[in-house]
C-alpha cells in the first residue's frame, strides 16, 4: 500500500474527472449528427483543444451575468404602485360623490294649494335618491377594492415569475453529466489503480486511459453508442504506452500477451454481435480491444476474470432494475460501461497479484 502515490493519483483523477462533462457533452449525439461546438445557449465552446478542454460551464449563460439582467427589471418600486392603485385619495371622494350636502332630505313647507298627498310623493322620492346615492358609493369603493387586491396580486405574480426566472438562469450554464459525480468516480478509480499497481510504470498508463474511459461510459450512458474517434484510437495508443512502459524495469505485465489479449476479446465479442446483433452492439466489439489490451497485460487468467465481471455486474444490474420495475426484459442497456468496470476490477487484481 503506497498512501502517498494513492492520494497523489487520486487527486489527479479528481482533477481530470473535472474535464469530463464537456468532452460527454459534446459527443453524446445521435449517429446521424455532428458533434457539439456549442452551449445549449448557443455559445460556441471555446477553450484549449479547440474547446475540449475545460470546464462544462458557460459563463455567457452563468447566472452572474443574467441574474443581475432580471434583478435590474424587478422594479421594486412599481411592483406596490400605492399612488397608481391605490387611489386613496380618490376613493372617498367626499367631495364628488358622497353629495352629503345634496342628498340630505331637506324639509320644505308646504305650498299653498298642495295636498298631503303631493309633500309625501315628494319626501318619498328624496328617500330613493338617498338610497341610490349610497348604493353607487358602495359599489365603487367595492370595485377600487377589487381593482388594488388584483395590482398587489399582480405584482406578486410578476415577482414569483422572476424568482423562477433567475433560478432556470442560474442553472442554464451548466450543462453534461455532474461534473462532482464524474470527479468523485475519476479519483476512485485513479486511486484504487495506484493502490494495486503501486509505483510500477503501467500505472501511468491507466492513469492516461481513465479519463477517457469514463467518457465513453457516460456516452454510452445517455445515447447508447461508443463514438469511434476513441474506440478505434484508444486500442492503439494503450498498445504504444503499455509497449513503452515494458521497456522500463519494474513493469508488473507483459506486452505481447496484451497485444494477443486485445485481438482475441475483440473477436470474442465480434462472434457474439454476430450471433445475437441485438444483444450487443458493434461499439463494443470496438472497445474490446482496449479492455483486452489492457487486461492482457497481466495475463489470460486477469484477462477471463475481468472479461466475466463486466458480464456479472451488467447481469447483477439488469436484474436489480427488473426487480425495481425499471426495465424489463427487453429493455436495451448500455454494455460499455459494464465492460469498463470489469476491466477496472480486473486490472486491480492484476496490479495486486503482481505486486
């Protein structure tokens, strides 16, 4: 157990899993289209490796730039308007519409000829304005009532609406898988390889392969395809790297039984895409070379053991999601990241049994 080489590879898995979101974002694609050169904003990525490289952040959609754009239309101070709906001093209107000094009944003497009849007919009537008077005062303070609870209301409205808003802004310069998930799972497996492999000169090699690796995990993930600009390269460049690290001392594996390793799963894989197209797709066949060169490296039998666990932990996993209800027995799930993970169990037995 090397603790200090384990911490150092660790932290550098966690730094390269940073990495990785950007790279899944741009090429998890449907077959038939280009990769991504922009943001879901429709920023174009820029950055170095020709916006490969770097953060899966967009400081164009980040919040800091629109946050204060929606807080600058928030108008505060229209939002209450208490001279503008509120009309207080318009909803008395003592003056104009409580006529106090007109409606009030005022008594009369009788005229010289009318009749009792006549002066009652008379008050009467002043009754009924009277009445009419107030009823109208009412309903317009009603309706003044009615008109400020549907300002505050939607003023209300206006401020939830920009609250949500500033939240999907804020969230909108993110994009691709969570860079914490990939960063926690890179230093995992950095470490765990450092822990079994020790200071021998293959572990720089899985060091350089795992960030790629994981790539193609959470590609296959979200669109269930390996895209071949790393299947059809990564078999190579682990057979150049494993064949310079053979030619240091302390190289825990041997070149030749990788190189045999890796042409023998792929054709492994190949007879059975052959034999059941649905059941495996050719994206695999493809990465079976890696994962045999690598676990070549250590030998046939590390070689059958991480071969059967990736087929066991994608069994383990189907079956748990069927027990859930969450697939069934038709359902298509993507093999490559199950081969990646028994190559990982592999090579940490590998590492160990060499040590």
């Amino acid at each position: 157990m090397h603790l200090p080489l384990t911490l150092l590879a660790a932290a550098y898995g966690a730094s390269a899993g940073l990495l990785v979101p950007r790279a899944v974002y741009r090429l998890a694609v449907e077959p038939a289209e280009p990769w991504r050169d922009a943001c879901p904003g429709g920023h174009p990525l820029t950055g170095p490796g020709r916006g490969w490289l770097g953060r899966a952040r967009c400081a164009a959609c980040g919040p800091g730039r629109d946050a204060g754009h929606i807080g600058g239309t928030g108008s505060g101070a229209r939002a209450g308007q208490p001279d503008d709906t509120g009309r207080g001093a318009d909803t008395g209107r003592g003056a104009d519409t409580g006529r106090g000094a007109d409606t009030a009944p005022r008594p009369r003497s009788a005229a010289p000829g009318r009749t009792g009849q006549a002066e009652e007919t008379e008050r009467s009537g002043l009754t009924e304005e009277t009445e009419e008077t107030g009823r109208s005062n009412e309903a317009e303070e009603t309706g003044e009532t009615g008109r400020r609870e549907e300002t505050e209301e939607a003023g209300r409205t206006k401020d939830t609406g920009r609250s949500d808003e500033a939240e999907e802004t804020g969230r909108a310069g993110r994009y691709g898988p969570a860079p914490v998930l990939a960063s926690a799972v890179a230093a995992l497996v950095c470490g765990g390889l450092a822990a079994a492999a020790g200071p021998r000169p293959e572990l720089a090699v899985w060091l350089l392969l795992v960030p790629f690796a994981l790539v193609l995990a959470f590609v296959d993930v979200a669109v269930h395809r390996l895209p071949d600009v790393l299947t059809l390269t990564l078999p190579v460049a682990a057979a150049v790297l494993l064949g310079g690290a053979a030619l240091l001392p302390g190289a825990g594996g041997s070149w030749a039984t990788a190189l045999l390793g890796g042409l023998a799963l792929a054709a492994v894989h190949l007879l059975m895409f052959l034999i059941n197209p649905a059941g495996m797709g050719f994206g695999d066949v493809k990465l079976a070379m890696t994962t045999g060169v690598a676990l070549g490296w250590y030998g046939w039998p590390v070689l059958f053991a991480g071969t059967f666990a990736g087929f066991l932990t994608g069994a383990v996993h189907g079956l748990g999601l069927m027990a859930l209800r969450r697939a069934g027995r038709k359902t298509a799930l993507p093999f490559g990241p199950y081969m990646m993970c028994g190559t990982f169990l592999g090579l940490l037995l590998g590492g160990l049994g060499a040590s």
